[in-house]
C-alpha cells in the first residue's frame, strides 16, 4: 500500500528533531501518531488512514478487519534499524 505522503511527513519530522538535537535540545525520544489506522475520534470515520499498517474497515464499519503493512511501515522500521541515517 502506497502512503508517500505519510513517509514524506514522518521524514519532515524527523529531520526538524535531528535539527534540534544539532541546536542542542535534549530530545529524548519522538513518538509518531498510533501505528496502526485508527477510528478518528471527532468523526468515527477512518478515511484519514494515519498509520502504517492498513486496516479494511470502512467509514460504515464493515470490511475483513484484515491488516496489512503499508510502505511506510517497512520505511520507518530502516529508520529506526538505522538510527535515522537512512532518511
């Protein structure tokens, strides 16, 4: 499942930490939004998709409920294996 859009902001993200960490922030850790695609908590709905792994559900409620690993879940798993070299 294609989310270059996901992957390009995780990326943003990680470089302005990295950024930070130059400038001499003590950053301790980042933490990403929830891993797995979520129910949006204002809309019930889950047409916004926030993360790596994909979930067939519809904004009804119905589908298989089967996960599946999204491109951006096999690109944030370099990330951290490389401790962000590969960004």
């Amino acid at each position: 499942i294609q989310d270059d859009y996901r992957i390009n902001y995780l990326r943003d993200h990680l470089i302005e930490a990295r950024e930070a960490i130059e400038d001499g922030v003590d950053l301790i850790g980042y933490s990403s939004w929830g891993p797995i695609d979520l129910v949006s908590a204002s809309t019930a709905e889950m047409k916004k998709r926030y993360g790596y792994i994909y979930v067939d559900r519809g904004n009804d409620g119905k589908g298989t409920f089967e996960r599946k690993k999204k491109k951006s879940f096999y690109w944030y798993k370099d990330v951290i294996a490389t401790n962000g070299e590969s960004l």
